[in-house]
C-alpha cells in the first residue's frame, strides 16, 4: 500500500508550524507590496470612505469604510488603506485552518454533532484523527493562497474581506450550537450576523443558510430557545446605521441593490458561462472544478462537516449564478461560497492520497498556480513583461498619481477667474483613482447613473466647465451635446505611460464647456 504524500513526507515539521510560515509569508508579501503598489479603482474607493466616515454608504453598508476610518485618520496614503485587509487576510487563514480541523476531526454522535463522549463513532472514511485534520488544515490554507484572486484579495480592502471574516466565525458559532445551547453563543451568533450584514448584502443569505441548517439537521427545539430571539434582536439592532443612512435617503441603496445585477431584461446561459469561465480562470481549476464536484456530488452531503459548509455556500453560489444571466458577475462577488468549499475539497483530496493522480493534480497545481500567483503579485510592484501596447491587465489601475499630478497642473493653468476649475471622469471606478489622489478636491462623473460620488459632491450644475481625464479605454473622444455631458471638449493634452518598451495606458486630459444638467435638475 502506498504512503499518503503529506504523512510520508511531513515527519520534520507540524502542521501548525508549516501553516506559520505560510501565512508569514503571505503577509510580509502583502506588506511589502503594500509600499509600492498604486491603489486600485475599489480600494481607493474605500479609501474616501474611511476619509469621509457615515452611518453607510450608497452601493454597500458602511464596515468597509468603518474599518478605513482608523488608518486613513493617522495617515491617509496608499500603504496604510491595505493594513486593515492584510490582517483580515491573515485573520482569514486562522479561521479557515480552525474549521477544516473542527470540521473533519473524528466525531462521534449519531447526527456527529453531540458531545463525542456520549455517541458512536461516525464512518471512518469520513472523519481523521487530530494530527490528520491539522494537515488538512493547512492545506485549506495552500489552497486558499494559491487560489489567484483571494490571495490578491488578501491586500486589497473590499466589503468580501470582512464579510468572510464574519462567517467564518459565525459557522464556529453554529458548530458550538449544534452541540450546546449555552446563551453566549446565540449572543455571538447575532453579533457575527449583524457584523456579517454591516459588511455586505450578500449576507442575506445567511438568514436562508441558518434556516437550512435547523431544518436539516433537525433542530426545530431551536425556535423555543430564547437565545435565538435575543440573536435575532441583536442582529437587527447591529444593522439600524444601514436602514437610518436609507431612511434619509429615499432607500437609495436597496433600489441600487435590488437592481443591481440585472440589467438586461432577458435571463442568457452566454452571460452565465462566461461568468462561470471568469471564476474558473479567477479561482483557479483546481477549486473551481472540484468546487463543482462536491457541490453536485449526493454523497457530500452525507458528511455532516461537509453538509455544513454546503449549506452556507451554495445559497451564495446560486444567487449570482442566477444573476449572472441578466448581467456577468464580478469574480470576487461570489469569494465566500469558494472559500467555504475549500475544507470539502481539501478533505476530498485527503482520502486519496493514494490514488494514482494525486501527486501529478497536486504537484501541477502548486508549481503553475503558485507560480503564477507570485507572477500575478509581482506585476503589482513592476509591470515587468513586455506585452502588446493596451494590452496589460493592470492597465486600469496604472498611472493614476501621474495622471493626478498633469490634472493639476493643468487645472492651475486654466483656471483664470480665481477658482479651480471642477474636474470631472466618466465613471465611479476612474472617480475613485482620480478623487484619492487629488483629495480633498471634489470630482465630478458625466454619467446619468447615480453613484456614491453624488451623495459626497452633489450633481454638477448647468453651464459648469471643467477638465475631463480620460483613459484610453474610456470612450475617445468623449460624449458631446447630451445631458449629463458637456456641449463641447477641447483636448488639451494625451499622456502615454511605458513600461518594457510598450504603451500601459493614455491618458487624455480635455478643456470641456458649458455642461448640460438633465431638466429635472437645471
């Protein structure tokens, strides 16, 4: 019989230990690339929200920006909006290795949640002994930093880092529930899923979730528990920044929210596969097809630690699979349901060991994914490798200071009557770069759609003029005599920025007249 790969090959060093160095790692990659790398378009956007702090914000609730308000308060630069994500990152690591130990540590109860010392032993096939479920442990920490865009994410602030955070806390919450009915946990699991809900929408269905797990686990004794109403008006308490910020708003980001993700107004499997490619290049081949595996294989569902995880990624798994057919999800929309199917899939991987591919699926995956997750992160600190011109993936994200600096002198030149002229972008994301790098300047977005940016600058007004920065890959040049727009722009000036001999971005700076307000507005 042959010796697993991991037992046969780990007797100088613990798991515990080998996780350290892994994490370390990580975050001193994180941290030093924390200094060197421009901000991108949602991190400086979150940035401004730790600079202009409120009880929430129009296209999330108000803990991202919470989170922010610390570190943009004692120093407001691009290394300091990523020392809150790079924890979090490495607060993620610890939780994920507690739970896959938790998890799939031998249990012993006839439902595998009891007390052990008072049930029969679960099948062997499905459980491992303590030293086993540790090196299974780290390797959900493997994967998940092997995994392209959460060890990206594990630098870059978004609402999904302490939405993860949160749940997978949660879920160690909900284990100690199933095994007891001690009161500190029901006050826990409110606090984690008020937490969760100021983090991010998504968390709507962890109330779908929490319901699955009473329902299949048959803990109906819970709805006479009054820890669970106390929970309950824990979590709804924790949530009233977001409904008083909506409230005197009009409920401005529920309607964004609610309309958000469908902007066709038809359902296409096209939108759906290509989001599905997108998640596969994003998440890896790997985690994304034996994502899939175990999410459509009955048996996994047998496996009590298993069936847990399941029951909080899969709602969060079909809500943007439904969505993605009206409009094409983000990759990092769905990072929960991928970070929650990684201890299934590592413990999958761990019962064949012995098979013949393991080591070739293993081996394959540390040594092209890993390298191309250094490659990926060393592009952060040098756009090293010589591509066609417009043809770099960071090109959105590059040049942006520079950019800032040109505006501004432009701005000092042009503005003739004693007042700056306004500057203005096309979008929320370019409004992000640009608004980071020359706060506390206000910018303008000649867009219909209603954005963060109105509520911090209000609409600009009929007859502004002002300067227009505009990307290459924006629309050149830009919309002219529309509502929204200017009747006229007069470039002024184009911008190339080179690396390797090849053009990243261009950068086009225009002289733009007598802006058009919507009737509703002038």
């Amino acid at each position: 019989m042959k010796k697993p790969l991991i037992q046969s090959s780990t007797r100088t060093i613990t798991p515990k230990i080998a996780s350290f160095i892994l994490v370390a790692f990580m975050s001193l990659l994180h941290l030093f690339l924390a200094f060197q790398a421009e901000l991108g378009g949602d991190e400086a956007h979150y940035a401004l929200y730790g600079l202009m702090p409120d009880w929430s914000y129009f296209d999330h609730p108000p803990m991202v920006g919470w989170l922010q308000i610390i570190p943009m308060w004692l120093a407001p630069y691009d290394w300091s909006a990523r020392i809150v994500p790079i924890v979090l990152y490495a607060l993620l690591n610890f939780l994920l290795y507690q739970i896959t130990m938790q998890l799939f540590v031998r249990r012993t109860t006839d439902q595998a949640w009891s007390n052990p010392q008072h049930a029969l032993n679960i099948p062997t096939e499905s459980a491992l002994n303590s030293i086993g479920a540790q090196w299974m442990g780290f390797g959900s920490l493997v994967i998940l930093n092997t995994s392209l865009i959460l060890s990206l994410m594990g630098m870059a602030m978004l609402p999904d880092n302490p939405l993860m955070v949160a749940v997978l806390s949660l879920i160690l919450v909900v284990i100690k529930l199933l095994q007891t009915n001690e009161l500190k946990y029901w006050i826990a699991l409110g606090f984690l899923v008020g937490l969760a809900a100021l983090s991010k929408y998504t968390a709507v269905t962890l109330v779908l979730s929490l319901f699955l797990v009473m329902v299949v686990e048959k803990r109906w004794s819970w709805l006479g528990q009054k820890g669970l109403w106390i929970a309950i008006v824990i979590a709804m308490l924790m949530i009233t920044p977001i409904l008083y910020w909506n409230a005197i708003h009009d409920w401005a980001s529920f309607i964004y929210q609610i309309n958000h993700g469908t902007k066709s107004d038809t359902w296409s499997i096209q939108r759906l596969l290509q989001t599905q490619a997108i998640q596969f290049a994003s998440y890896t081949p790997l985690l994304f097809l034996l994502g899939w595996w175990v999410m459509l294989k009955p048996s996994s569902y047998q496996n009590p630690g298993s069936r847990l995880l399941l029951l909080f990624s899969l709602p969060v798994t079909l809500l943007f699979a439904w969505g993605s057919g009206y409009e094409k999800s983000l990759p990092h929309w769905v990072s929960l349901a991928w970070l929650l199917l990684i201890p299934i899939i590592v413990h999958w991987l761990w019962l064949r060991q012995t098979k013949t591919w393991f080591k070739p699926v293993i081996y394959l995956h540390l040594i092209l994914i890993g390298s191309l997750v250094l490659v990926a992160h060393s592009l952060l600190y040098k756009p090293w490798i010589a591509l066609e011109d417009y043809k770099n993936p960071i090109q959105g994200d590059y040049g942006w200071p520079t950019a800032a600096k040109t505006v501004l002198e432009l701005q000092k030149h042009y503005s003739t009557t004693g007042h700056p002229l306004p500057l203005f972008v096309s979008n929320w994301s370019v409004a992000s770069h640009l608004t980071w790098y020359v706060r506390p300047q206000p910018v303008f977005i000649t867009s219909a759609k209603l954005t963060q940016f109105e509520f911090w600058y209000g609409l600009p007004k009929a007859g502004m003029n002002g300067l227009l920065v505009v990307p290459h890959y924006e629309k050149i040049p830009p919309i002219t005599q529309q509502p929204h727009h200017f009747e006229r722009c007069t470039e002024l000036k184009q911008e190339s920025l080179s690396e390797n001999g090849s053009i990243i971005v261009t950068y086009h700076y225009y002289l733009c007249e007598n802006f058009i307000a919507p009737k509703s507005v002038r």
